[in-house]
C-alpha cells in the first residue's frame, strides 16, 4: 500500500490517501483527501475521486467518472465514460448479506453504462444495469434494469420521464436520443 507521489506519475493522489499496488489509474486522475483505492482496480483517464471514497478489487472506471465524496464501489461494478455518482449514494453487491455467512462468491455484477449519473443518497441494488444516459434522482432505491434515457426516481426506483444526453428532460425517448 502507497500514498507515494513519485514524479512518475500522471495522475494525483492527496498524500492522505492510499492506492495499492496493481492498481491502473489513468493520465489526469485526481483522488483526493481521505481515498482508498484497493488492488486489480482499474481507473480511466481524467476522472475525479472525491473525498472519502473507496474503490474496492477489480473494480473498473471508465474515463472522466465523477465519483463525489463518501461513495464506496465495490466489487463487482462497472461503470462505463462519463458516469456520474452523487454525493453518498450506496452499491450493494450481494443481494443478502450476513455477517456470519462469507457470500464472496455470490458478487452480482452492476453495470452503469456511459453517461448514466446517479444523485446524491440514492441506492443501486445489485446485479442490474443503468442504461446509458439515464438519471437516477436523489435518494432514488434501484431495484431492477434501467432503461437508456430513463429519468428514475422514489423507493422503488420509477420511471417518471426521459432525458437527453445532457440531462435535460425530454417529451419522448425519440427526442432524448435526438438532443
């Protein structure tokens, strides 16, 4: 385990931060204060690790994610360019935990496709997929698939409307995918 700032590096790591060996971080990454970025993880180029996150094994970040502060991404998810994940929102990634019962085996996959952004405090139950471009509002309880598009929102998680690539919300999933 390092927090060592060798000029080698293309990327930033605040020296209050960890990242373990075996780890593949992208040119102009920057992880801030607090982050423990585990083994076998894979980060793209230009993204931004807020304070206080950790990214666990085998983990991998596509390019320019913005994760913000106290998110933890666990293994067995995925998130494709240009996600977005708000403020304090949860992956769980066994759909039954017990202390007393090692499910370690039992990882679902969680996919979160390009574009995709996730507000602040929501929950994306595992082993389901976040269609690109969909916006997942605060506080939000995913429970199943999201489509491409999908505006989400409430415990559980319920399609409302559709959004463009830029967020914007649009009439029809035709027109979200036009903008």
């Amino acid at each position: 385990m390092s927090n060592d700032k060798s000029p080698m590096t293309n990327y930033f790591v605040h020296e209050s931060s960890y990242v373990d060996e075996g780890c593949r971080i992208g040119k102009g990454t920057k992880i801030w204060h607090f982050s423990h970025i585990m083994k076998d993880c894979i980060i793209g180029e230009d993204c931004n690790i807020g304070q206080n996150v950790v990214i666990s094994p085998d983990v991998v970040l596509g390019r320019n994610c913005k994760i913000q502060n106290n998110v933890s991404v666990y293994t067995g998810v995925r998130c494709e360019d240009d996600v977005f994940l708000g403020p304090s929102m949860v992956f769980t990634n066994v759909i039954n935990p017990r202390a007393a019962v090692s499910r370690k085996d039992e990882y679902k996959p969680t996919i979160i496709k390009r574009g995709a952004s996730v507000g602040a405090n929501a929950t994306i139950v595992c082993g389901h997929t976040l269609g690109e471009y969909c916006l997942i509002g605060a506080g939000s309880v995913v429970t199943k698939d999201v489509p491409a598009y999908a505006l989400m929102v409430g415990n559980p998680a319920r399609q409302i409307g559709w959004v463009n690539a830029h967020g914007d919300k649009c009439a029809s999933l035709e027109e979200a995918q036009k903008s």
